[in-house]
C-alpha cells in the first residue's frame, strides 16, 4: 500500500524530527504506530468481512444449483414414474385378454411325449402286488440267527465288533 524505501523514510525522520522537535518525537512516534496499527486492524477486518461476504455468495450459489439439481432430479424421477405406470398399464391391458392356466391350460412339453402303453395300460393295484411279491420273495436269515453270544457280549459292552474272520 505504502511502500517506503529506506532513504525516503531517512528524509521523513529528518522533517518530522526538524517540524516537530526532538522532546516531542517519541510521543508523535507513538501516536503515529497506533494509529497504523488500528489502520491495519481496520483493514484485515474490512478484508475478512469481503472473504466471509465472498463465501456467503459461493455457498448461496452452490446452494441454488443443489436445488436446481434437487429439482431437475425430481421431475426425471417424476417422468419415469409416469412412463413405468405407462407400461405397466400397457402390460396390464395387454395380459387380461391372455387365458390364465387355471381357466385355459397350456399343453405342456410332456404331452408331446409318446405314451408308454405297457404302464399306462397296467391297473395301480397291480403294480401294487407285483411290488409286494418282489419284497417277500426277497430271502431274509432271521435275525436271532445272526446274533451269536459273542456279538451279544459286544452289544452289551458297546464295543465295536471285531472284522469278520475269513474262511481260509
């Protein structure tokens, strides 16, 4: 702002000191530097409040394009709303004249399938019995047989039984 050199500031002594007297220069001196010191108080104020003034604006300008976003977002989101109901409606119309399987059933691949005429042709009691034959000509050993006294030992000590001895 004031940029003084050093002989400029020799001169300055050398008037001051000449207009105002040796007694008084220490006081004027004084006076003089607070006087700069309220100066430079006043003016970083002034600057803070212009950096605080600035800020206010950005944020009031970054504010208003939040909201402009905010808004532009919720009209696309409003607009794909309305299309989605669009389609559905569509969707909608377009599968009530479709028969539902309950009303209209839909052949099923299994259909196209030849039949095998030797079970179809063959009554469930039958099957049945022919079951019931394969399981009882199945030879069972009865099971007191099985059970010697030394598998019984071991059923009541619950020890594993020994591997079976081959016959050699």
């Amino acid at each position: 702002m004031l940029d003084f050199g050093a002989g400029e500031l020799v001169v300055i002594g050398v008037v001051a000191l000449v207009a105002i007297g040796p007694k008084e220069l220490p006081g004027v001196l004084r006076a003089v530097g607070k006087s700069v010191g309220k100066m430079r108080r006043m003016a970083g104020e002034f600057q803070s409040q212009f950096s605080d003034a600035m800020r206010d604006m950005e944020l009031e300008e970054a504010r208003k394009k939040v909201e402009e976003m905010g808004k532009t977002m919720s009209d696309t989101v409003a607009d794909a709303t309305k299309d989605s109901a669009a389609h559905i409606d569509t969707y909608l119309a377009e599968t009530a004249s479709v028969p539902s399987p309950a009303t209209d059933p839909v052949p099923s691949p299994a259909s196209d399938l030849p039949t095998v005429p030797e079970i179809a042709a063959v009554p469930s009691e039958q099957i049945l019995a022919n079951v019931e034959a394969s399981i009882a000509s199945i030879p069972v050993e009865p099971v007191a047989a099985a059970i010697t006294p030394e598998v019984q030992q071991q059923l009541a000590l619950d020890v594993t039984p020994p591997a079976p001895k081959s016959a050699s």
